[in-house]
C-alpha cells in the first residue's frame, strides 16, 4: 500500500536522477524530499516475553535509507522533523506499514491473540486533531485489530498538553489501542500522572538496565518502577537488554518483557515475520547469535 502511494505521488511529481540529491539542500527541504520520495523505511525490533522466552511482538523503528549515505538512524533526522512538522508525516507512513506488516503476522500465527506491533507516537501526533480517526482508518485499511497495536508515548508527550493528551489517549483506548509510556524514568515520571493518564504498559529506559546490578540507585529506581507497575496493574518492559546480566536482573525483579541486542536487533520486516512465526529461532538469550543489525 505505501509502495502504491509513493508511486502515485512521484507521478504527480516526475523527478529526473540528477535532481534527487540536489547538491547543498537545506536539510529540511532534503528531508522533506525523502519523505515525498519514499525513503523512509520501517524496521522492527522483537519483544520476548521473559516467561515464556517467546517473542511476542515488535517495536516498529523508522529508517531513512537516504541514496547516498545508506541507513540512517532517527537520532540523524528525528529532531529536525520534529522542528519541522514532517514527523507527522514520517509517523503516519511508518503507522500504516506496521499495521500492514503485523496483520501478516497475526494471520500466519496461529496463536497470534497476545501478538502486537508497538509503534512510537511522536508529541506533535499526539496532540494533532484526528490522531485517533487516523489510527481508526489505518485498522480498518490493514485488518489489524486494534488490541494488536501499542502505541508509544513519551512522558514529555504526555506533560506537553495534558488534557489533550489524556483525550486523545482515552479514545485511543475506546478503540481497543494499547498505550505504552517509552524511556519511563527519564522524564518528570510523576508517579500521579500515571492515574491521570489510561496506560498499559511502562518501558523501564535503557540508561536504567545497562546499569543493572552495578548502580544501587538505578536498581532501586528499577526496582520501585516494576513494583509501581505491578500496583497499578501495568506490564513493563525492559528496554535494551545487552547482557546476560541484565537480562537475569530484570527477571529476578518480575519484568514481563524485555528488548534488546542480548534477543535480537531490529530487523526488515521479512526477518521478523520468519521470528514471530517461528519460522527463524526464538530469539533467546542463551544461543542465539544476533541478528545483522540495521
Ligand atoms: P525508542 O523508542 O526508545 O527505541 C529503542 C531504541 O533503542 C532503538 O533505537 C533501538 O534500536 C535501540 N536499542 C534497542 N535495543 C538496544 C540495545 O540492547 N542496546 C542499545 N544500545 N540500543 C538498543 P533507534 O531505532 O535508533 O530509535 C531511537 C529513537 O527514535 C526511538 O527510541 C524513538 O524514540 C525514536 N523513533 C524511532 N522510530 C520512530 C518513529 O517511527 N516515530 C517516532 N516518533 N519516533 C521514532
Ligand atoms: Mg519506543
Ligand atoms: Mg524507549
Ligand atoms: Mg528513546
């Protein structure tokens, strides 16, 4: 469907080779070409349910596989399409893919019910009118039900505009759609908003794991997040999960799911959908050799 629609605008446009990469371009209008050229790419990162050892969905990560440089990753690009407002655009592109990508996969598993594709949401989506029809519309074009999709807040997205951001994410939840609090603990975390806002799920932030066992405050920070999560009846996730270490370290606290290079890096969507149908290997701690990264 996105090929289909990249096609359709480049007719509209017709583009010789030599003007593609115009020498000099102002970074915004050189973005914003990418976008209208169709370079933006969606990888997928899996999410291992740390009972089971199954992986059990995957993070959606936007690419810009740019004509000269190759593969870029968001920290290249995603604060000047925050700036300019082409993040909307790259959010919505990278919603429908994923969408597309997990029906595939939650039609070829068989025991697909707790399958999901979780998707980043940036501030400026959030607080658009008509996020929530946009998301309604994607389900309906892909055939995804909606309790396979989680969305990905920040808590800054959250603290930007609190009421609409409550709003948006009630209808959202109306809608079946999951929510997920990204990098939680590295923003205000005010524990109250956490009962203002409908959530389901915490991502303890990275900079918390890649410490674990060796800072006794960020193992009490972690701690108390899961133990916080449990209370209020959330599912946390530990973000970037590197090493065994860790990787046991987020277990022994009760951790529900876990991410990180230790499972599997993100992968093209042909090789997570061989992952989470158990055509490739389970991603496992112990064993599995990591996958090529992109
Ligand atoms: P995030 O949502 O917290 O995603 C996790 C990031 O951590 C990803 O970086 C992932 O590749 C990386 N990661 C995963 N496991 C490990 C690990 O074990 N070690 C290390 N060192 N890193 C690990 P990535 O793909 O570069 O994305 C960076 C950030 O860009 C994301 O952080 C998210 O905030 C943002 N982002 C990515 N895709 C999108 C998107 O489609 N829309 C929006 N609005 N933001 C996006
Ligand atoms: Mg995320
Ligand atoms: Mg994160
Ligand atoms: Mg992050």
């Amino acid at each position: 469907a996105d090929d289909a629609m990249y096609r359709v605008k480049r007719d509209q446009e017709p583009r010789g080779a030599s003007e593609r990469v115009p020498a000099a371009a102002d970074p915004a209008d050189e973005l914003a070409r990418a976008v209208r050229d169709g370079e933006m790419r969606v990888v997928y990162q899996p999410l291992v349910d740390l009972r089971s050892g199954r992986p059990t969905g995957a993070e959606a990560l936007v690419r810009w596989e740019h004509p000269v440089d190759g593969l870029r990753t968001p920290d290249r690009f995603l604060g000047l399409a925050e700036r300019t407002g082409l993040v909307v655009e790259i959010g919505a592109l990278v919603l429908r893919e994923a969408c597309t990508q997990a029906a595939r996969w939650t039609a070829a598993r068989p025991d697909a019910t707790g399958l999901t594709v979780t998707v980043n949401v940036s501030a400026r989506q959030l607080s658009a009118p008509g996020f929530t029809d946009d998301v309604r519309a994607v389900l309906a074009d892909t055939g995804l039900a909606a309790r396979h999709l989680v969305l990905e807040v920040t808590e800054t997205a959250l603290m930007e505009d609190q009421e609409t951001a409550a709003a948006t994410l009630r209808r959202l939840r109306a809608l079946g759609v999951r929510i997920a609090v990204d990098d939680f603990g590295t923003g205000y975390s005010s524990l109250a908003y956490l009962s203002r806002f409908p959530v389901d799920l915490l991502k303890v932030a990275r900079e918390f794991v890649s410490r674990a066992g060796e800072d006794g405050d960020d193992d009490a920070i972690t701690r108390a997040i899961v133990d916080l999560a449990g209370t209020l009846g959330l599912l946390t996730v530990a973000e970037g999960v590197e090493t065994a270490r860790q990787y046991e370290f987020v277990t022994a606290l009760g951790c529900d799911l876990a991410q990180g290079h230790l499972f599997a890096r993100p992968v093209p969507a042909e090789v997570v959908h061989a992952i989470l149908t158990g055509v490739e290997g389970t991603p496992r701690p112990a064993g599995a050799a990591p996958s090529p990264a992109v």
